[in-house]
C-alpha cells in the first residue's frame, strides 16, 4: 500500500509550503490548494485519504467547504480536520456540525500530525 493522500487547503502560500514540507517528511503525499472552490474540485479529482482544511479563507469559508463535502457522495466519506488561528469554542462546535473529524489551532505541526495518525488509525480499524 502507498502512502497516504493528504490535501492541504489554506489560502496563504507561506503555510502551504511549509506544511507541504512537514506532511512530505512524515511521508503523506501532499496535494494543495489555495481556496474552497479549488479544495472542492480537487477533492472531486485526486480523491485524498484525508483533507485538511483552514477555516477561516475568503470567497467559501471552510465550514461550507465541509458542508458540501460532506453533503456530495464522491466525497463524503473523506476525513476532514479544520484548523484555524481563531481560539473561540464556537469555531470548533461550528466545525464539528459540519461534519469535521477534529479542529485544531495553529500553530499547530505536532497537533496536526497526531491528529492526522489517530484518524488513519481509526480508519484501518473500522476496516479490519
């Protein structure tokens, strides 16, 4: 089995890069992208493991992102984690309605990698 597919979505390219970086270390391939509109369609195309997505973006924001991942049979079933600067509870229930697997702040690449293994875990469980 190949590595896991990992799609980064955060609108500020600093980010990307330096996450695209960590998650290629840990050895998750790695697809970006840079808006909501574009995590849809490449949800929709290269079909990650996982997708993780920043809240707070311009244009869709990452709870409406969720909401129509969630809501399209060709991804439903993609994990999402939510993460976002932003430290009020309500952006993590918020998260969570849409059907977000786990919110975590940033900064966030100790977090992000745990939550990324605990989800895979729990997948390959359920799977067993």
């Amino acid at each position: 089995m190949g590595n896991k597919k990992i799609l980064f979505v955060d609108d500020e390219p600093m980010i990307s890069k330096i996450m695209q970086s960590r998650l290629k270390a840990n050895h998750f391939d790695v697809e970006t992208a840079s808006n909501g509109q574009e995590a849809i369609e490449k949800a929709k195309t290269c079909k990650p493991d996982l997708i993780l997505l920043d809240i707070l973006m311009p244009v869709m924001d990452g709870y409406e992102v969720c909401r129509r991942l969630k809501s399209d049979p060709v991804t439903c079933l993609i994990p999402v984690i939510m993460f976002t600067a932003c430290q009020d509870e309500e952006f993590v229930r918020k998260a969570m309605k849409t059907g977000a697997e786990d919110v975590i702040n940033k900064p966030f690449v100790a977090e992000l990698l745990e939550a990324i293994h605990k989800v895979f875990e729990k997948n390959s469980e359920e799977a067993a």
